[in-house]
C-alpha cells in the first residue's frame, strides 16, 4: 500500500511582540459570512493601542503655540507673471531657513495651522543708498512708489479652492513689523537731494486680520500666489536690484499652530 501524502498544515504567524498580538487579539471580532460589510478587525483601535504604547506622539493629543509660516522667492529682474510662495520645504533645492520654514512642501505636515494674520514683505542684502545721483535706476526707492509693490493679485487656496483675494496686496497685506526708520534732509550735490526715504507701511497696528480665522488641517494641500494680470512687471532700480543683489519678495501667515504632543 502506498503512504497517503502528507500535507503540511499552515498556521497563522503569530506576532513578534506578545504585548501586539494581545492588542490584536481583544480586537478581533466574530464575523458572519453572511454580512460582508463587517470590518474582521478594528483596525482603527488596534492602530490606537499600537501608537499609545509604542509610538512617538500621544495619539489624539494636540498642543497649540503662537507660530509664523513664512517663504520667500526671488524676484525676476525681467519680472513675472506669477510668484508661487510655500511650494518648497526646507533642504529642498539649496533652500534654507532663511527662504522657508516649511516642514512639507505646501503643507504644514502633521501640523494644522489657524490663520490669523498675512504679512507680505521684501528683503534685499544692499540698497546700496550711496549710488544715488537723482535717477530712478540708482534707488530702491523707485520700486516703492511705482514698481512691482503697486500691482498684483495675491490669492490663497486650500485644496484648490480660494479662501483669499485680495488686489495691490503689498499695500492691503503690508509687512507691519514695526522695521526702523530713518529720516534725514540735505542734498547729495547742488541740484540733487538726498534720497527719498520711502518703504511699505511698517506700523503694527496696520497688520492684516484674517476675520475670520482660516484653518488649514494637517496634510492639507494649500497655496499663496502673486499674479500680475496686466503685464509683467520688470525692476526699474537696475542698478541697486542686480543678479548679485538679489531682491526676494515673501508672505508671512501668522496664527496657532496645532501638532500632536510627543
């Protein structure tokens, strides 16, 4: 007679840690074949056991603290159709926390955040206020009073849908960080005075107030962009904004940051 074949019997393996197979095991239920739409397990809790006893964060737990996002982009000495600000995160591309602070590219991570505030500002590493002789191409000052900083539209979306529009946003979301002024009076010669001394509304109280409040949910996609419409907008200070005198140009949103408690 031959031997019946015999045939291996296959058993479930068991988890590696015996605190996670309890877990899974008290978070199985019973199901009738006959009802498809009932979950075998609960994944969801077992997930909850799993993260409060092993994890890194206290699942469920958020703190809050008062937080500033903010990116900054360089503007084109040809100008632009369109400045994209927090589609980079840092360590992307060179990009440093002088640019950014964004954790994520165009998100804010784990993190939800609150819009409270919008601040859009500029920064330039020499106004070089030495090279001016009377002509508008020798001073920043010509961005200020007619330049990029007197056009635009900016618009923030959230999942593709806009949230805020707002025309000339340098002068409605302008920078209001109490910055230094400095006043003086003479002139640079006989027939040229001193340079005008201009820059955007820099008094606190002058801040835009998001009324109300915008909330942006952890993991969701969002932008802020500045478009021109009506045409580019080219730097008319070529000799005081250079391809080695870059003039970046940036968005600040100002709120609560909510992230989970670790």
């Amino acid at each position: 007679m031959k031997k019946p074949k015999l045939v291996p019997t296959v058993r479930a393996a068991k988890p590696f840690f015996p605190a996670i197979r309890q877990i899974v095991k008290t978070n199985i239920q019973p199901v009738s074949r006959k009802d498809s739409t009932t979950m075998i397990t609960r994944s969801e809790s077992i997930e909850r056991q799993i993260a409060k006893t092993y994890g890194t964060m206290a699942a469920g737990q958020l703190q809050s603290q008062r937080k500033q996002f903010y990116s900054y982009v360089q503007y084109p000495l040809a100008g632009s159709s369109q400045l994209n600000f927090f589609g980079q995160a840092i360590g992307n591309n060179g990009v440093t926390v002088e640019q950014t602070n964004m954790p994520v590219q165009g998100s804010f991570g784990t993190s939800s955040f609150i819009i409270k505030g919008i601040s859009l500002k500029y920064k330039i590493l020499d106004q070089n206020l030495a090279a001016y002789n009377g002509l508008d191409t020798n001073t920043f000052a010509t961005e200020i009073l007619g330049g990029l900083f007197n056009a635009g539209v900016a618009e923030l979306t959230v999942n593709a849908k806009s949230y805020l529009q707002v025309t000339k946003p340098f002068h409605q979301l302008p920078p209001a960080d109490g910055r230094i002024r400095t006043y003086s009076a003479g002139q640079v010669s006989v027939s040229v005075d001193v340079e005008p001394d201009v820059t955007l509304s820099s008094r606190s109280e002058n801040k835009y107030i998001c009324d109300p409040e915008i909330f942006i949910a952890a993991q969701q996609n969002f932008a802020f962009s500045i478009s021109y419409p009506s045409g580019l907008v080219p730097v008319r200070a070529t000799n005081i904004i250079t391809s080695s005198n870059i003039l970046y140009v940036g968005v600040v949103l100002d709120g609560i940051e909510l992230r989970p408690v670790q």
